[in-house]
C-alpha cells in the first residue's frame, strides 16, 4: 500500500510525498506518520491512499504510525482550498483547525524498548552486529531514558540512518510526548468475568455480588464505595480471574446543565412553509444545497433549525450548529439540549485545551450528535455530517482577524457543503449584504419568516434628536423620552435593556450640534483622527486634511465624540432613578466562567430591571419580560470608518431592537442619535430591510466594494516605522510593476496605527478581474522578499478595515 503524505515541515510547503507502508501497518487518512524526509525522520499526516502500482524503486518506508485518524476523509480538499483561497501555508490551517496540542513541532521523542518487550525471535537470538551509527544512536540513548529527535540528531551526526536500523530491529521506538491537553483522560475499570461463589471467602462473595449489581464494567473509584471493598481485593479477585481491571480512555465530563427536556412546538404557518422548502430544497438532486432562512427578530427561527435537525439524527447523521461568539450563550445550548438530551457538544476556543481534545475526539466517532460552536466548529472532523446550520450568518465574528488563514466561517461552510454534499443553512434577522446577493427574495432558496410568532408585533421604534437635548440644554446621556419612559418602568416593573456600543472608536471627528461626520471624499469611509500631526487621515487612501476648530456645516464648536462606558451609564442611572435595580453585560462583568449564566438568570429571576450592556447583548437573547430597549448613541456604530458602516450599525441596532417585546407585552425602542436623517436610521424604525439593502448595494456598486469586487488587505507590522513603511512601499510597486492594472488603494497607516510598539500600514487591493487578478497578487505575494523585520499580514475577503 501506498499513501501521500503531507510533510509537516514548512520548508516542505503544500506539497505531498508518497510513502509505502509496510505489511502489518493500518493506515488511515488523517492518521499522523513518522516518515524518513532528506536525513531526518519528521512526521507528517497521511493525506491520501494510493494505488501500489506507482511506487517506484526510490518510494521510501512509512517508519511509524504515530497516531490514528484526527479526521475524516475528504476533510483534507477543505484544507486544501482553505489554504490555497486563503493563501495560507497548509501547515498553518492545520494549527487553526486541530485542537491545541495535537500539532506541536518537535513532540517525537525516541527511546530504547526494553529487552523484555522486543520482538522475541530477536530478544532470543544474539545481538546482530550494529553499523557504527545504529551503535552511536544506541549508546546515546543508553544514557537517557528517552531523548528528543532533535536532541538526538545534535548529539549523533546521521542519527535519522542508525535510528531506522534499530527500529526495524525492534529496539528501539519513536513516540509522541502528549502534551497534558492532548493526553486522554484515563480511567481504571473492574470488570466482573464470573461470579461463581465457589472459592471464594465470604467477603469475595460479596463483592462479587455488589459488581454483579452494578452491571458489569465500573470506574474502581466507583466500585470501591458501592461495594464497600478495597483495591487489595480487586487485585486478588483478578488474579482469580473473577474480575479483570483495567485502564481505559474516557471523555472528560463536556455536557451542560441538565436541562428540562421539551418537545417540537406545533409551527407557525410561515415556520412551516420555511421548513418544508428547506427540506424540498435539499431532497432535490444536489446542485443547490444551501438555502437562506430570512426570519424578524422574535420570528422563531431557532424552533426550524430544531425541527430540520431532528430527521437528521434519527437517520444516523449528526448536525452542526454554527453561532457568532458572543451568541453562544447558555440559552441557546440549552435549548438544544432540551430538544436532543445527551447529544449536544459546544465546541469553542474558551474550553480548556484537555476539553477541546476530548470533543474533537468525540466528533470522530460515529454516534449522530450535535455541535454547537463558534468559528472554528466550521471545522469539526463529523463522520456523518448531515446538515450545517450557520445562526445570525452576517454576524462579523465568523471572520477570523488573525492570525492567517483569516477566514470566513460562512465560506467555508458554503466550500464544505459544496464539497461534502452537505445541506447549508444561513440563518439571519439582517442578512449580510453578500449573502442577500446571493438568496434574492425572488430565489427557490429564500425563505422568510416575515412576522414574530404568536401575531406579536415588531417594537415600536422611537428616535430621539439628541441635538435638539443639546440645545435645550440637556447635556445628559438620557433624552427626555427616555427619562420619561424609564420613570414609567419603575412604577410598572416592567423590565429593560440599555444599549451603548462602547467599541465605536472615538477617533471619528462629529458635530453634536448638527450631526456632521467628516468622511473622506474618495472612499465614502470617516476620516479619522491621528495624534500625529493633528490631522485627520483616510486610512483606506491615505487622503488627509486639517483638523478644523469648528463645524464645517454650522460652525458649531462642539465637534467631538463622546463615550461613556457602561459603568458612567450605571452610575448616571442610578442617581436619576435609585429604585432601579440594575445588571451590568459586558466584558468587565464576564470574564468568569459561568457568569454569562449568571448575570442573564439573575435578571431573568427578576432581580434586576435594567440590563446595561454592550454588543454582547444583541445575540440569542430571549428575554420575554423586556419592554424597553434604550439605544443610548446610535452614531458610534454609524460613523465606523469602515465601507460596511452603514450595514453593520443597521445590523446591530435592529438585533438590539429585536430583544423588545419578545413576550406577551409589546416592545418599544428608543433610539437616541445625532443623525435622525441617516438612512439607516430610517430602516431601523420602519423595520425596513429590503430597501435598505438595496441602496447599500447601489452605493457598493457605485464605490467598487464587496460584493461587485473582491477586496486583499496586506498588512505590514514591525518594531520600526521606516521598515514598515518601506515595506509596503517596495510591495505596492513590486505588484504595480507586475499588474498595472489592479487598484491599489494605500498604502496608509491603519486606523489604530501603533500597537504595542508595533507600527502597522496596510495596503488595500480591489480584484475586479476575478480569479485571474486574484492569483496574480498570490503570485505577488510568493516572489515578493519581504523585509526581514516586517511581518507581513494577508487578509482575504478582509470584513474590517480598521
Ligand atoms: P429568533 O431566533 O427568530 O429571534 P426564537 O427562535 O428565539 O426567535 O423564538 C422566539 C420565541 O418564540 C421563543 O421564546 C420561542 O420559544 C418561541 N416560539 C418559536 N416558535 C414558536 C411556535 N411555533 N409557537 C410558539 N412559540 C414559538
Ligand atoms: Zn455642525
Ligand atoms: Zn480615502
């Protein structure tokens, strides 16, 4: 048998190396091999089984099976073309894909076999004579009980030869020193073999009979209590051969909460419309197997994701659940778990490495399950993947930022249901732009939950001119609205949410008398203000200007952001209103373990009115007694300097929205902002997203953006500014030079130009040209030398330009 092995070394780059593999081996694909590379032995994974009739003479040995399968088949053409789109080294997908611990370089460590354990035929024959270098390899690790490859191969020249030859001897083995998260977790079993009394003391008997009890195998710890016996009586019982005990792997405790199971709601007609165009959709022959699910805040999509997994799993197959970060609350988990007791899995960075290992391995076995987990979880090596479902699609942290491959969970997911034959479905209250482009309304695969559930309606939303409070002389975070409506929540106990983006950057220049946002006359992005100089900047072009004293529409001098985090907010409120007992959501307040859980049971018990918080609270919360939502400044999302600005502050202020009138009791926003007039002020109020889009795809279409372009960002980082400067300079004409035709914008400073020391340029290409331009900045890329004190960033499809 032959395999193709992809060599985890980065001189070896993409590319694979066939390898026979002896006799008695069973390999599989995903399985980790050590094979014999130039001199060395490296390990590498088994890509690919081949056919035996193109070995060659030359087709070297497998040395060793290091480890069995870490995925699936057909998993590595995912790999591949994550890699390849993504231009990424293979060997750096796999440290994002595999769980922590499992790929660490220089893990092989080899050591002697002791007599005992060799290969008897060899054990009882005399010792061949050794070559001088097997004999230096043997003495060297005589004197240590086990020694690092590398340390081996600085110790004895030609190590790698003399090693070979006393592996096949049989004396000596390489292994993997497991890292304490990549080691399973161990257990000791006793097992009851037969429990004849005959023999035995009375004692013995008994022991015999509380295993018998315990139905056949059980952890010792366990059996020592229930049976009420020590582990000196195990061990002479197994030597009766009564019992046998031994070590065997578990799985470290992953499950949730038990929840209270529930069963299938009865559907609303348009949930089940939904999901019986979902399920005709994927029954056809496979050309399209994705299908958008287009649902209102309230609308009750999560019960259609519930019910299209649901004959998944009863014909043997396991589903995928994908949500943003900050979605992955225990609400939601919770409510898979009540639906599927005992079959669900989170899987997201925040396990511990040990915890993360155990449900990858879970993953592979071939029992129907459901995982729920963030961006990585696109990944997850199932065996019988039967559908994927991506929640809150256009949310932006399926974007991997960094470190490369900066992908996108979304693609990958379409790439994977492509590839698999796997039914995809996007699921969203606000589409991202470029999926709408794909799931026309007027498409077989859009279907829409226009209405909430129950006939309730969509919260009313109020906006309120904060530039009118300003010149009224209210120069507090509350509008008089909002004071009003809060002193109404306190006599009615009702409860409510208190919304500010404390992530705006407060590097955009605004008038607080007009609401005029300096943008950049070119890109349509805001300009944003750089220490350096006093002057505002586009950091897409590079355009600048001087900082002006006073607005340039109403020569207000007012000009500034303002940004109060969430604790000036609790402390304000709580002076206007001292009976309103309020719960701080943020960052600050969850960094503990549990107490997302915490913080969300506790207002929901009732003991709190108020919830303040940030972003996190715009994702899979059902809370059905808020009647408030309280947007305090709408204008730190809008005036991003980012080209998807506008989308995603429509975005997160209709989820924000959204989380108002979920129960019985109708919701009403308040929406606080300079700019009343912004159209997507204007689409958050009338609940309009059709609209909306569209005239953001006219402005896209108009400024060459995603999707009617495809956007590379390069970026540059080093110590030195010069370098980095340099850097991208030399790159921009190096690509000029090469494809006159490809829109450079930059290079510029990034918005945050100094990280830690670091400075940071980034160069923006537009692809119009398709695959053709694309594969010339790839090839750009590779020829490019590069200077050695920059680092070099690339951001495929990047989703923020910051
Ligand atoms: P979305 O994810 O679309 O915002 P959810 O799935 O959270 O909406 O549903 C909103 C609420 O409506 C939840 O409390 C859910 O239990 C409830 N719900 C969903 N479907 C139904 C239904 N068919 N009948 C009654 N209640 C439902
Ligand atoms: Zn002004
Ligand atoms: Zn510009």
């Amino acid at each position: 048998m032959l395999i193709d092995v992809l060599v985890d070394l980065p001189i070896a780059g993409n590319r694979t190396y066939t390898y026979r593999v002896p006799e008695a081996m069973a390999v599989a694909v995903g399985a980790v091999v050590a094979v014999p590379f130039g001199t060395r032995v490296v390990h590498g994974f088994c890509t690919r089984i081949r056919e035996a009739d193109s070995a060659t003479d030359k087709t070297r040995e497998v040395l060793e099976l290091i480890s069995s399968a870490f995925f699936p088949e057909g998993y590595w053409n995912l790999l591949i073309k994550v890699a390849d789109y993504y231009l990424t080294p293979l060997s750096k997908v796999l440290e994002t894909v595999l769980p922590p611990g499992v790929l660490t370089r220089s893990q092989r460590r080899v050591r002697i076999i002791p007599l005992e354990k060799r290969p008897t035929h060899q054990a009882a024959l005399f010792a061949p004579p050794l070559s001088p270098k097997a004999s230096a390899v043997f003495a060297a690790l005589e004197q240590s009980p086990d020694l690092a490859m590398l340390a081996l191969q600085r110790k004895v020249p030609q190590a790698a030869a003399g090693l070979r030859e006393l592996q096949k001897l049989g004396w000596v083995e390489s292994f993997f020193l497991e890292t304490n998260a990549a080691k399973p977790k161990r257990q000791k079993f006793v097992t009851l073999v037969h429990a004849q009394p005959e023999g035995l003391t009375t004692r013995q008997r008994e022991v015999l009979h509380a295993l018998e009890a315990l139905g056949g195998s059980t952890p010792v710890q366990e059996a020592l209590i229930k049976a009420r016996t020590t582990i000196g009586t195990l061990q002479t019982l197994a030597e009766l051969g009564r019992v046998t005990l031994e070590s065997r792997e578990v799985l470290r405790f992953l499950g949730g909460i038990r929840v209270q199971p529930d069963h299938p709601k009865t559907l609303t007609v348009h949930q089940q419309q939904a999901l019986e165009r979902i399920q005709t959709l994927f029954e056809q022959p496979p050309t399209n197997l994705q299908a958008l699910l287009h649902g209102v805040t309230g609308s009750g999509k999560t019960e259609v994701y519930l019910q299209t997994i649901a004959p998944v799993l009863e014909q043997g197959c396991s589903a995928l659940v994908l949500v943003p970060e900050i979605g992955l609350t225990p609400q939601l988990t919770d409510r898979f778990e009540a639906r599927f007791p005992g079959k669900v899995r989170v899987y997201h960075s925040a396990l511990s490495d040990g915890e993360r290992y155990d449900t990858w391995r879970q993953m592979l076995t071939a029992e129907p399950q459901v995982i729920v987990g963030t961006r990585s979880a696109v990944f997850a090596p199932l065996q019988n993947l039967g559908l994927i479902i991506l929640d809150e699609e256009h949310d932006g942290s399926y974007k991997q930022d960094q470190p490369q491959p900066c992908y996108h969970a979304r693609t990958v997911a379409q790439w994977r249901s492509h590839l698999e034959k796997i039914p995809l479905i996007l699921g969203s209250a606000t589409p991202a732009i470029e999926t709408f482009a794909q799931h026309r309304p007027s498409s077989s695969s859009y279907c829409a939950l226009p209405n909430r559930v129950e006939g309730r309606p969509m919260p009313v939303v109020d906006v309120v001119d904060m530039r009118e409070e300003l010149a009224d002389g209210n120069f507090s975070p509350f509008s008089r609205l909002l004071q009003h409506t809060l002193s109404d929540l306190q006599t009615s106990g009702e409860q409510g949410i208190l919304f500010l983006n404390r992530r705006g950057y407060s590097t955009f220049v605004m008038c607080r008398s007009c609401g005029y946002a300096i943008t950049c006359p070119h890109c349509a992005v805001s300009l944003t203000y750089h220490q350096a100089g006093e002057r505002l900047r586009c950091h897409y072009c590079n355009h600048s200007a001087s900082q002006p004293e006073q607005c340039p529409v109403c020569s207000s001098p007012y000009l500034k952001y303002f940004g109060s985090g969430t604790q000036r907010i609790e402390e304000d409120l709580t002076r206007l209103f001292p009976s309103l007992v309020s719960l701080r959501y943020d960052r600050d307040t969850t960094t503990r373990k549990g107490s997302h859980r915490r913080i969300i049971d506790q207002f929901q018990r009732g003991e709190a009115q108020i919830l303040i918080g940030t972003q996190m609270l715009t994702k899979g919360l059902d809370l059905p007694e808020v009647t408030l939502v309280g947007i305090l400044v709408a204008d730190g999302i809008l005036n991003l300097p980012d080209f998807r600005a506008s989308e995603r502050a429509f975005q997160t202020l209709t989820q924000v929205a959204g989380r108002a009138g979920r129960g019985d009791k109708p919701g009403r926003v308040i929406l606080q902002t300079y700019s009343p007039d912004h159209p997507v002020i204007h689409a958050v109020r009338s609940h309009a997203y059709e609209p909306f889009i569209q005239g953001e795809l006219e402005e896209r279409r108009a400024f060459g953006y995603p999707p009617f372009v495809q956007l590379v960002c390069i970026h540059f980082q080093g110590g030195l500014e010069t370098a980095v400067i340099d850097c991208a300079d030399s790159f921009s004409s190096h690509l000029r030079l090469q494809t006159p035709s490809l829109e450079q914008l930059g290079p510029a400073p990034c918005t945050i130009e100094k990280v830690k020391n670091q400075y940071r340029w980034q160069l923006l290409l537009k692809n119009t040209q398709g695959p053709q331009g694309y594969e010339q900045i790839a090839k750009a890329l590779t020829q490019f030398a590069g200077h050695s004190r920059v680092r070099i960033n690339v951001d495929v499809d990047p989703l923020r330009i910051l």
